[in-house]
C-alpha cells in the first residue's frame, strides 16, 4: 500500500511539475497575470506559417476569455495553416462557449477523424464526450 500511495504521490507531483512547465509559469486564474500579452506578443513574431503558435495564443485569449475576436482570427489562421487535432479541437472548445454546437461538434469530429488518420487505434474519449455534451 505505502508503495502505491508513493507511486500517486509521484505522478501527481510530475503531473503539476508538467502542466506548470507547459504554461511556462503562468497563473490561468490570475486576473493580473500578462499571459494574454504574452500570447499576442508570441503570435506578433511567430513565423508565417506557425500553426502551433497561433492555436497555443487562441487557446489562452479563449480560457482567459480576453481577446477574444482577435484570437478568433488566429485560430482560423492556424486551422488554414495545417489542420491538426489540436486546432481543431481548441476551436471546437470556442465554439461550444459561445453556443454554436453544431459547429463545435463539426470541429471534434473532424479532430477524431484527424487523430484516427494518424494512429487508427487511438483513444480519443475525451472528443467523444465533448461531442455526447453538445447534442
């Protein structure tokens, strides 16, 4: 049992080391924090054809709900770049905020098909859901 209990300990402790490591230290609950200009900043010197960047920069405007008619413009931006489960499904994540399910589920279906082209044998019960919670 105590073996088990360290293991848990262990992956949740390397779970939050990894979300913090991927928000590069930003607080998402902070009201003051600077990651919205960071996001803007990161897409003004992005390269041209920088999908990720953009969809990364979207996905911040649209949690932190800040920005959120440019970020629009940035996520159509990357998905024309290259379409990739990831776009879409942040996309997908906006629509279904602002009440356009049909256009929501539109968009994780079209990241499963994505996700399934690239490894057929994939778990994508998340998308599933999302799109189960839209109908």
């Amino acid at each position: 049992m105590n073996t088990l209990k360290k293991l848990s300990m262990l992956a949740l402790g390397l779970t939050l080391f990894s979300f913090a490591s991927l928000a590069n230290g930003y607080d998402f609950d902070d009201p003051n924090s600077k990651i919205v200009q960071k996001a803007i900043d990161a897409v003004a010197n992005a390269e041209d054809n920088d999908w990720e960047t953009l969809a990364q920069s979207a996905e911040i405007c649209f949690m932190k709900k800040e920005n959120m008619e440019e970020a629009v413009t940035w996520i159509e931006h990357s998905i024309k770049i290259k379409e990739t489960p990831y776009n879409m499904e942040v996309y997908g994540d906006y629509l279904a905020s602002v009440g356009k399910n049909k256009e929501a589920r539109r968009h994780y279906y079209n990241a499963i098909v994505l996700i399934k082209q690239k490894e057929p044998t994939s778990e994508n019960t998340r998308l599933q859901q999302k799109i189960w919670d839209l109908r």
